[in-house]
C-alpha cells in the first residue's frame, strides 16, 4: 500500500460539495464514470434532481465530446455541454494505483456509480471489484445485454438504430431507412439508467447496492412501443412510412397553400371536430371514413380529401380554426423557431450556465424548473478541490500531477 492509498483509506470519505445541492435528490453522491452520451445524461437527470455528481475523466483528454466540434464555446464543444451541467470533473488516470485508490474511496462513500466501460476493461482495471464490495446502486451501460452473445461489445447509437430495427420504420419509402436526427437510443439509454438509479436507490438495503444493466439495444427495441406490438401480435413487418403513422389516420403533416401543417384526430370525436373546422363536415359523413380503422385503410383516398382542402388557404388560418375547435395541430418549426416559441419562452425552458444557453431540465418540482446550480465543468476543473477534501495535501496533488495520474 502506497502512502497515498493509506492516506486515503483513513481519510474521510465523499468531498461535499460547497455549493450544496437542493431538490428531491439532496444528500445523494453520484460518481460518474461515463462518457459520450446515455451515461452523462443519466447523471445529468439526477443532478438536475439535486444530487451531488462527480464526473471521472481522463487526464489530458476527458470525455470524448469534448471534442465533437464545432460549434465550440472555449475549449469545449457544445454537444458535451449539453449534457454535462451539474457536476464537478475530477481527473484521474485509473491504471495509476494512487489514482485507483481515489476512485474506490468515492466509490465506498457513493449512493450512485454510473459507468459505461466495456465488460473486459472494467475488470482490467479491477472495477469489477470495486462494484461488488460497494454498497452503491451500480448502474452500468452497456451495448447490448450481457446474456446475449454481443454482451461484451461496444455500443454506438446509428448502429444501434439500425440493427434495433428504428432505422427500417424511419424515412420515406422513396428514399430508404433514415436515422433519427438525434441519438435517440442512447437518450432513451439515459433515461433508463436514471430510472434504474432511482429504483436501486428505493431498493437499497442489506449492506450491498444493486447492479443494474442498461443497455443500448434493448433500450431502443422497447421503444418502438406499438410498431414492435404491431409485429409480434399482428406479424406486420413494416417498413418506413414518411411521416404516415401505423395505427391511426390523419396523423401527419398536410400541406397548406404555404407551409405544411401537422393534424391528428386521435378519435372519431376529433375527426368530425377536424372536418367541422375545415369546411368539410361531407367527410365525417363518409361511411370509408367511419371509424379510425376505416380511415387508415382509406388513408389515400382520406389524405387527398384533406389536402385539396387545406391548400386553399395558409396554415395560420387553419391553426386557427384547428385550435378553435379542439383539433390538435402544430407548424413544423425549425430550432430558430422553437427558441423563440411564446410556449418555450414563458416556461423558462432556456437556462444560461457559464455564459452558454442550454436547455434545461423539462421537469417541474413543487412548481419550480431544477435550476442549472452549476456550468459544465472544465476538464479536471475541480480535482485538487475534491484531493484536497480526501486529506490529499498539495505536495500529494502536485506529485499525482507530475506524473500525469490526476
């Protein structure tokens, strides 16, 4: 045992943070481990929900998105800053034994450790130890299950949509498979992993904290919710439908005498509402157009009906109309658009942190948006802080730096 490690081993546990969180998640230590995106955004939803996180990265390098850029604000680019806010960052090269012997003591004294190492190279860096002698929740993120045959192999969110099957119900017939615009698998990853977290926290108890996997493949076949429903009860094997939706009709955008207009009628009750307000009660009369079962197997015949109608005047006239009758609808919006919509202006959805604008937490807590209490952190920003507070002296910090282990 190095001085270091012995030091450690006495010293007190989890640094608190000076700025001490508040919300549902006060008091509760999250070391993150993770990188790119499904593990950030995890810690980034309990953060938000007020627990205390440390992010572990590589010295000299740090996340990768940190550099998938441009757009850039300083060193960083936008992309970790979207899902990094929340959190101190402490450096550490966990092949140095002092620098290992940092990560179990925070492990020993964490609530939560979120990782996405792949399986060989957790237990090459004896993590797999760390996580069954912590009474952490230990939520790891992993490409795929463990019990299958690709268990032990990364996970990248396009291939992710692909092989899940996402990418073969996305895009027009026309054009063949699209990826979603964002990386949706590793999204609904995180919001697992939160939820994951949260349950062993509920669950916690017998000295031992839960091991949850959460992994990217299965994450995003559950959520293709009704199309895989569609195929294991009624053995459709769909393909991409543009904007067209599987199981009801109208749902999708309509072409208007200037810009496209989206509408849905959920029920029968909304569709005569839609024809009402359009001019075209004639429609909801229609014996083909009955029922929702009757209008998607008319769907042609129905889009036509509706498109000749709605091209004779602009879209604000129809969302007028629309929106007068109960009849949900919404103008396809570009980002520029989004940021200045009445809706996501008033609700204080934008949040500045460290002189960027970022999105913030969409969630709502006794009334109050979780605030942004801390920025993105820079690479390493608060290591001698939290050394410091494990009874690391300067001199001990200073040595770990001179040999690249923090």
């Amino acid at each position: 045992m190095t001085p270091v490690e012995a030091l450690l081993a006495a010293g007190p546990g989890w640094p608190d943070d000076p700025r001490a969180p508040s919300g549902p998640l006060a008091g509760v230590r999250v070391l993150d481990l993770s990188r790119v995106l499904a593990g950030p955004f995890a810690t980034m939803v309990l953060g938000d929900l007020g627990a205390d996180v440390l992010k572990v990265e590589r010295p000299g390098t740090g996340d990768d998105t940190r550099r998938w850029g441009p757009p850039f604000a300083g060193p960083d680019a936008a992309y970790f800053l979207s899902v990094n806010r929340n959190r101190r960052s402490l450096t550490l090269d966990l092949a140095d034994p002092d620098a290992a012997a940092v990560l179990r003591r925070l492990a020993g004294t964490a609530d939560v450790v979120v990782e996405n190492f792949l399986p060989r190279h957790l237990a090459a860096l004896g993590l797999d130890d760390v996580r069954d002698a912590t009474a952490a929740v230990w939520v790891s993120v992993r490409g795929a299950d463990g019990s299958g045959p690709d268990g032990g192999l990364p996970g990248y969110d396009v291939m992710v949509q692909a092989r899940s099957g996402l990418m073969s119900i996305t895009g027009d017939p026309a054009t063949g498979p699209v990826k979603v615009g964002v990386a949706i698998a590793d999204v609904v990853t995180g919001l697992y992993g939160a939820v994951a977290a949260l349950a062993g926290l509920v669950g916690r108890g017998g000295g031992r904290g839960r091991v949850v996997e959460v992994p990217l493949l299965e994450s995003a076949i559950s959520a293709l919710v009704n199309q895989a429903a569609n195929h294991l009860i009624g053995g459709v094997v769909p393909g991409p439908m543009g904007n067209a939706h599987p199981n009801l009709a109208p749902y999708g955008p309509v072409d208007c005498a200037d810009v496209p207009l989206v509408v849905g009628a959920g029920n029968d009750r909304q569709f005569a509402a839609l024809c009402a307000a359009i001019g075209r009660p004639d429609l909801a009369a229609e014996p083909r157009f009955a029922t929702n079962p009757d209008r998607v197997a008319a769907r042609r015949d129905l889009d036509a009906a509706l498109g000749a109608t709605f091209a004779t005047a602009p879209a604000a006239v129809w969302r007028d109309r629309l929106e007068a009758a109960g009849v949900p609808c919404a103008p396809v919006q570009t980002l520029d658009q989004v940021f200045t919509d009445p809706q996501v202006t008033a609700s204080g959805l934008v949040a500045e942190a460290g002189g960027v604008r970022l999105v913030a937490s969409p969630l709502r807590v006794d009334g109050v948006r979780p605030p942004v209490r801390r920025p993105p952190p820079a690479l390493g920003e608060h290591t001698a802080e939290v050394l410091a507070a494990l009874g690391l002296s300067p001199a001990d910090i200073a040595a770990l730096r001179a040999r690249g282990a923090c």
